[in-house]
C-alpha cells in the first residue's frame, strides 16, 4: 500500500504523505482536542484516497471506461456467473455506439484491458512482438501450479525459444487425429452408460473420458477414468487438479511453500505431482529408447500415434529437438489445455442438444447419412468427420455462445501503442475478452440465442469473418490453439457416436431448465449437468 503513486490525485506517495503527517504536521499541534481532530481527518482522505486508488484504474489507462474494483470484487465473491456479469455490467459497456470493443476491469494479476473487438483482438494476437505473454503466476516458484504449469513450454514461453518449440509441434498435432482411438474409447464410455440407471451426470462422465483421451493421445497412457474412476492415478491426477483450481492457494502462494505442514492434504497433493512428474520422465526415457532401437508398430497409422512419439519422431528428421524437460513440460501443459476445455465443450453440446430436441434429431440424421443407421457401433473415420457439416455447425456455435475458455491468458503491452485509436501505454495488461465479444450486440445478431445455421457457409459468421476475429474460442493468430483440430476431431467422433446410440434429454427438475448454469473460475464449466439418455439400439 505504501508505495501506491498517488501521483493521479496528489502529486505525492502514500509515503510521502504519511511522512509529511507524522513528522512536521503532528507536532505543531499543541491542543489535543486539534490535534485528534485534524488527525482524524488526514486518515480520512489517505483512507479516501487508497480507497480511489484500488477503486479506478490506474490513471494511465484511466480513460477507458471499466468495471470498479469493488464491483468486481462483490461478483466475485458472490460467484456470479459469467453470463449474469457480461448482462449486467460489461455488455451496456461495450454495445454502446461510442464504445470501440475496450473496457478496464481488475483481474488475478490486476487492472486489465478487455479486449472485445473483432478489430482490436486481430491486432493485438497479430502481434506477439508488441503483445508478448505475461507471466500467468508471478511470484509463485514452488508452489503446485507453477510446478506443474511455469515450465519451459508452448504456453508461456515468448519470442524465439517459443518459435522454436511451435515449430517442432506443429508436425505432431498436424498429423495425429486419432480417429479409432476416439472410437475405442466412446465403445469405453458407452459401456460404462449401460450399467447406469437413472439420469447421468454428464459433466464428470466428460471429465472421465477426456482424461482417457489426452492421456493415451498424449503419451499412450491409459489412466481408466471413464471404466474405473477410483483407480490410483485417476486419485493421483485428481489430487492434482483440484489442488491447483483451489483460489486459497493463489491469493496466499506463501502457504504453498513454507506452510505446507499445516496442510496435510496440500501435502497430498504435492506428492501426487511427484509421482506424476516421474511417471512422465519414465515414459519420456522408455519412448526414446523404443525409437532408437527401432521398436515401432508398423501397423500404427500416423494419425493414431501418440503426440509424444511424434514429436519424438519429428526431432529425429528435423534436427533440433526438444529436451525431456520441454518433453515432460508440454505434457503437463496438454493435460492443462487439452483436458477440462474439450470435456466442458462436450457437456455444454449435450446439454443444447437436450434443450433443442429439433437440433439435435437433425445432427442424428446427418450422423446416420454419414456412418449408415445400422444398429450397432460405426466409428468415423478422418474424411467422415469432415464430411460432418451440421454437426459442426452445432459444435461452433456452442463454442460462441458457451466456449470454455472465457478469456485468454493476459499479455502485455511492450511498447507504448494502441488499439482502435485508444492508447495503450507499454505496461499495460490486456486480454482478448472472448466471451463478451461473443455475445457483443453490436457484432452478433441476438447473441444469446442458440442458432448453428450462423455457422452455415456464406452465413452470419462467414460475413463477420472480414471484420477481424469475431469467433475465437481457441484464440487466433499464431498462438491459435495449438489442440484446436486435434479437440475439433474428439468432438465430432464422440457426438457423431452418441447420436447414432441415443436420444437424452434434460429431466424435468433440471437446474439448467431455463439457462444452462456454470461455475466461473478458470474454465468455463456446467453445473451438475445431469442427462437421460434412452438407447436406440
Ligand atoms: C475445446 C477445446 C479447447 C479450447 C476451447 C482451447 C482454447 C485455447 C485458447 C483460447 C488458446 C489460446 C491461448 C492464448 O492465446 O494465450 C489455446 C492455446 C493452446 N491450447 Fe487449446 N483449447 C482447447 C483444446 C486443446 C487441446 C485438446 C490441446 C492439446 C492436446 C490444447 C493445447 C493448447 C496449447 C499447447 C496452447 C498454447 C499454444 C501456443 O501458445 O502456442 N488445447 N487453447
């Protein structure tokens, strides 16, 4: 507090006040009665002024309009959902004729540029030399998300070290769509919802099976979270995942460090990281060795191999290669972006087929054209899901009005420049504000109705497509989703299969009845979202 620049209001620093008070103004005071009075009213407007201070923006971006500090803090606290903020306070911000896609409002990391324009996002991911990544954990060494997220990988590295790793991925993300793996694995989860009675909770059965998918695609691990959720390193992972969505940790990372044996779960949950860092670099050695004695599958399609034999693969042509530090980092950065994004993409697309059972009768058809309407189990091949035109259409708009990932990692600015005429001064934090651009008035027609036929070719989003990025779910740029077909293929295999297997539908008590209801910390995920399902075959 004592070194906030009070400059905006006064000139001087809380310090320098504070000095000015007690040394020369205190003492000249002989009367006490003066004294506490006159006292009282200085500690009146250093209060006053710290209160302005936490309350704006800083001054240097003062002039965009924002959200107070307290506001924000109050939804917070309150956990309002993201939908509820975006209609109460951003979107009468941003759909203003005068207002240009920016606005100011405090996140983890402080104040923050919002970025909800076409225009101004183009821009700003356009250029990753004058908008680099900024740390997402600062601070934080040691603690158990930075120990499994602050590595040297695609995510947060900048500049040419990030360059160099992209381009040694790119080759392996490329190539693997693991169509039958997908397939093998819906089989997994089809046989698991046979034994179910009663309505099912989508939301963990999503959890489950993504798991499944990014650990076999991933590293071919099969972790069994979709047929046995209890198993040991389902609890291992678990232990970590939830360890580090915990906010406690995050405002106060000091207890992550040097009070953890006060906390005997947190301690848990470090010693699962253990386990599974090793667990990796075990992998990591035994893959290498497999390679360099040339134990391959010959019958393995590209398409099906795992990302980490093909990068592997990729650095024994291509030359540079990546360390088992970068390895092991990437893996547990796959985990992170590949997992609890597709698994709540998955569960808001069941649940708007569940509320638009027209929708969802017409995507079936299109599955039973595609892959026949024989009773049994198809798995789609690479040309086939491509082949999927309505379902995709259904799986893009779900991800505008519902995309897991609300806003992207914070950047800032490196330089003093700016964006849609509006100064941004070097320092500054910005985020693309995905979620508000989505349903932004002024750039999508009725943004909170569902309607895929925006997503038809030449449609709605076709013709917003000139103005910038009006659709960014997975980002854009050259920092684009690195998992974005990867994700986009997991989805059309899983809902192509289910459609052909059931119909489902939302039970009449549901909580999502009316709006579906999410949590809002971090991803984007539904509330309990329980689904009946009745078998066609
Ligand atoms: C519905 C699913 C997904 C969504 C909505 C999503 C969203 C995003 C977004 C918005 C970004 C951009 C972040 C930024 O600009 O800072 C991103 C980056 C990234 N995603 Fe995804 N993602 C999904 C699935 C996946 C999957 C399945 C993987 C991996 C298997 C993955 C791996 C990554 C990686 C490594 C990056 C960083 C790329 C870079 O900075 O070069 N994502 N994702």
């Amino acid at each position: 507090m004592s070194s906030y620049q009070l400059s905006g209001y006064t000139g001087l620093t809380l310090n320098q006040l504070q000095v000015l008070y007690s040394k020369y103004l205190v003492p000249t005071l002989k009367d006490k009665a003066k004294s506490t009075t006159i006292a009282s009213a200085v500690a009146l407007l250093l209060g006053y002024l710290a209160f302005k201070k936490i309350q704006e923006p800083p001054h240097e971006i003062r002039h965009l309009p924002h959200i107070s500090y307290f506001t924000m803090l109050r939804s917070i606290l309150q956990g309002e959902p993201t939908s509820s903020l975006s209609k109460r306070l951003v979107i009468p911000i941003i759909s203003c004729p005068e207002n240009n896609g920016l606005y100011a409002r405090i996140n983890g990391l402080g104040w923050t540029v919002h970025v909800a324009s076409p225009e101004a996002n183009k821009k700003m991911l356009m250029r990753t030399d004058i908008f680099p990544k900024s740390d997402p954990l600062p601070g934080t060494d040691g603690t158990l998300a930075s120990r499994f997220l602050r590595g040297p990988n695609v995510l947060l590295l900048n500049g040419a070290s990030w360059k160099t790793q992209r381009k040694l991925m790119n080759p392996a993300f490329h190539q693997s769509i693991p169509v039958n793996m997908f397939g093998g694995l819906v089989q997994r989860l089809f046989s698991v919802m046979e034994n179910e009675t009663g309505p099912i909770n989508v939301t963990n059965l999503m959890m489950r099976w993504t798991l499944d998918v990014i650990g076999q695609a991933g590293f071919d691990f099969d972790f069994h979270a979709t047929d046995e959720p209890e198993n040991e390193w389902v609890q291992v992972y678990n232990s970590i995942s939830k360890g580090m969505g915990k906010p406690l940790w995050f405002f106060f990372p000091v207890l992550d460090r040097k009070f953890l044996w006060l906390f005997p779960e947190r301690r848990k949950s470090h010693k699962s990281l253990d386990r599974f860092l090793e667990m990796l670099d075990g992998v990591i050695v035994k893959k290498r060795k497999a390679l360099k004695e040339n134990k391959r599958n010959p019958s393995m399609k590209d398409n099906e191999k795992d990302l980490l034999t093909l990068m592997l693969e990729g650095s024994q042509t291509g030359g540079a290669a990546l360390t088992d530090r970068e390895l092991q980092s990437n893996l547990c950065i796959f985990f992170f972006a590949g997992h609890d994004t597709t698994a709540n993409a998955l569960s808001f697309i069941i649940y708007f087929f569940a509320k638009y059972p027209k929708i969802q009768q017409r995507a079936r058809e299109e599955a039973h054209k595609i892959l026949g309407d024989a009773p049994q189990d198809v798995i789609p091949t690479v040309e086939e899901t491509k082949d999927m035109t309505y379902i995709n259409m259904v799986i893009k708009e779900t991800l505008r009005i519902k995309g897991p990932v609300t806003a992207i990692p914070a950047r800032r600015a490196a330089e003093d420049t700016e964006l849609e005429g509006v100064f941004i001064p070097k320092g500054t934090l910005l985020t693309s504000d995905i979620y508000n651009m989505h349903h932004n008035p002024k750039i999508w027609n009725d943004p909170e109705t569902f309607d895929p036929e925006r997503f038809k070719a030449g449609g709605e989003a076709d013709m917003l497509a000139s103005s910038g990025m009006p659709w960014m779910p997975f980002g854009g740029g050259s920092r684009l989703c690195i998992g974005m077909n990867f994700s986009l293929a997991e989805q059309r295999v899983m809902i192509s299969m289910l459609l052909r297997k059931y119909t489902w539908r939302l039970p009449e008590d549901s909580i999502h009845k009316d709006e579906l209801r999410t949590n809002n910390i971090g991803i984007m995920s539904a509330k309990i979202l329980d689904i009946i399902f009745e078998k066609i075959y």
